[in-house]
C-alpha cells in the first residue's frame, strides 16, 4: 500500500519546529531542523537548519549549512554556507564558509567568512620586524 | 510452539469461513497450534501470561485486530517469545506497517519467520505498543532533559513508537506526508498540531505540523489541582506526571517482506 521510502531514518529526518510551538532550552538534533515557530536557547545539529518566515530563533546556533528566512537573534557558526534571504533579520555575528545575502536581508553583527585571510603586505613587514627584535 | 488467540469480536458467524480457511491453511503448513478464544472472563494479559508459564519461548499469534495485538504484545517484551499477528481486517494500520495480507494469506509469513527486533515504548514503567496522546493545555513537556516544548495553540501531542505519520512538512499549503515512525531507531516521534478553523461550517481542523524525535519525555501538570489525563495505545488512561520513553526490553514480532519499518 505504501512504498519503503515512507520510514523515518533519525539521520535525514527533518525536527520540525512548528508554528504552534515554543522550545527554550538546549536543542541539539542530528538531522535537519526547519523551524516555523520559536526557539529561545541555544541550537546545534550536524546538518542543516531552515529558519523559515515568520520564525523566530534567540539562540547561538551551530549547523552544517544554514538557511535563513526569520529572525535571529544570536551568534551562527556554520561549516559551510550561510543563506539570507530577503525576509532574513539577523542580529548577531555570523562565521562561515560562504555566505549569501538577498537584497531586503537586514545583517547586525560582524562577519567572518572563509578561511583565515592572508597577511597583507604591511602586516607581514610588521611580523617580520618584531620577529628581528625577539632574535 | 505455536499459540493462537483468537479476538473476541471472532465469535460472530460471519467470521467462521474466515478462521476455517485461516486453520486450513494453518494446518497445510504444519504451524497449527493451541487455540485461545477471548471472551469478557479471558483478557489477553492473562491468556499471554499463562502461556508465558507454560513455555520458555512460544510463538503467539493474534487473530483479529490491532487492539489486541497491542495487548498481546505488551507482557511479551524482553522475553525469548515471538509474535505474530493474523489480521482479519482490510483496515488494520498494523498490518500495513508489518507488510501483512488479511486472513489465511498471512499465514504463509507467519510461517516464514521472518523476525524483526523492535521497541516499546514506555509510560511511568508500563509499555505501550503504538503511541500515547494528551491534550498539552495543562501540561508541562520536558525533552531529553535538556527543552521544554512549549506548545501555543496545539489541540493534541501524539508520542509514537509504531503508527504512521501525518504531518504538514513544508509551509502553510503544503499538503500532508504520511510516513512511518522507526521503532528500531531508538527515538519516539512527537508530533503536535494546532487547530485550523475552517471557514466553511466552521469545522475544526488539526494541521499537525511539528515534529521530534526524542528519547525521553516528561510530562507533568502545571497546576497540582489540574488533570492531565494521557490515552495509552487508545486505550487506557493513565494521569500526569508521567515519564515516557523507549523501553530497553524488545520485542521479536513476524514481519512480512513488504513491511514499512
């Protein structure tokens, strides 16, 4: 009557935050997280979170990729790609790998995105010379 | 050995052809066994635990419906016996999720045995086979120790170790997935959803469309003087404060080969 791909495997299961619900406290979750309600805490999964519109995150958020179309308020760290979308409010620092803004997204917050930049020109001169004085 | 119980609503005639196919074809397979017929004076706790004393490891087979099997299932937890079930009805949710045919036709899986290891879930220190459901109101619901789910707006909390699934995944519009919870997975399934007003004669509607896995669940009234009553398997009642999780005890039950979990 129904096919196999009916079951729920914890791994890819989306944790579905709806709109009728609040959760406070630590939420950590192995698959995806789509949150359309609230979650005032702190929040970590190894995949992806999906802020969608109309929900509403206060917490630190940890995740594999993030996807954001509420409001955040909170400091998101994410391995690799940060999305904002139009309807996006985001107060807080973001570190990332890639980062996506639409046109409309509101950012407060400091960014960090890709890996550690290299040196400039003068920052080497500087390194090198304090390195003369240590010797 | 092979233990058959028979469900009580079994006793009318039109059932007759049904069984004598069914221990027909029983017989041609060479698992008949012991019959137990339910009636108001024999419960299904009591026949499974007789059978329990007077074997280390039976075979018990449900003939009937879902109720029953949830029963029967129940004192079996953790012991070396194995379940089957016989549906005799085109509605049973159970055999669905079990990959069962109804009647006679399912005597042929049972006669496979071919075994799965599931859980069960359990509320203040008792199983439940299917699920639990409560009205969240006067409730307060603790996951895993670590968030309270506060619900706003939510007609009703169904926490699920085997049952299909209906939830609204996507946004307002989308329609319904009906999947199947994992009862090896560990996990329960909570899900919850608010009610809808419909413009149209004004009919409550529920769109659930929250989703948890959780390990373990607390549920406790938020005012003492308040009830917070919990169906069991839709059938008992037991009140908060209540501890629900997966129980460590599993159950061995005769799967077919287009089973869902």
């Amino acid at each position: 009557m129904f096919g196999k791909d009916l079951k729920i495997k914890p791994e890819e299961a989306e944790t579905i935050i709806g709109a009728g619900v609040k959760v406070e406290g630590t939420f950590n979750a192995v698959g995806n997280v789509v949150v359309k309600g609230e979650l005032v805490g702190s929040m970590e999964t190894q995949s992806d979170v999906y802020l969608m519109e109309g929900g509403v995150i206060e917490a630190n958020i940890k995740a594999s990729n993030a996807i954001i179309a509420g409001r955040v308020k909170g400091n998101l760290k994410v391995e690799e790609k940060i999305e904002l979308s139009s309807t996006a409010r985001l107060s807080g620092d973001i570190n990332c790998q890639s980062l996506s803004i639409e046109e409309g997204a509101i950012l407060h917050g400091k960014c960090k995105v890709g890996g550690d930049p290299k040196l400039s020109a003068k920052e080497k001169k500087q390194q090198k010379e304090q390195q003369e004085i240590e010797e | 050995m092979y233990f058959y119980i028979y469900d009580s609503f079994l006793v009318k005639k039109k059932y007759d052809k049904t069984l004598s196919k069914i221990e027909t074809r029983l017989a041609s397979l060479d698992i008949a066994g012991r019959k137990h017929k339910l009636s108001i004076l024999k419960s299904v706790s009591e026949i499974t635990h007789k059978i329990l004393e007077q074997d280390i490891s039976p075979t018990i087979v449900v003939v009937g419906g879902d109720e029953t099997l949830c029963e029967a299932a129940l004192p079996l937890a953790g012991t070396e016996a194995t379940i089957g079930f016989i549906p005799t009805e085109n509605d049973s949710l159970i055999a669905d999720i079990l990959g069962l045919p109804v009647n006679e036709y399912a005597c042929d899986v049972i006669s496979a045995r071919r075994i799965e290891y599931i859980n069960l879930g359990k509320i203040n220190n008792q199983y439940f086979f299917s699920s639990i459901e409560f009205e969240p109101k006067q409730s307060l619901i603790l996951a895993d120790k670590k968030y309270q789910i506060i619900p706003k707006k939510i007609k009703s909390v169904k926490v699920i170790n085997l049952d299909f699934l209906r939830f609204q995944k996507g946004i307002d519009g989308s329609p319904e997935e009906k999947m199947v919870s994992n009862p090896k997975d560990d996990y329960l399934e909570v899900l919850m959803g608010a009610s809808q007003q419909k413009l149209l004669f004004f009919k409550q509607k529920e769109k659930r469309d929250s989703l948890f896995f959780v390990k373990k669940l607390s549920i406790d009234p938020k005012n003492p003087k308040n009830e917070v009553l919990i169906k069991v398997d839709q059938k008992n009642i037991i009140k908060a404060p209540a501890l629900i999780e997966v129980a460590k005890e599993k159950l061995k039950i005769i799967v077919g080969k287009d089973r869902l979990i």
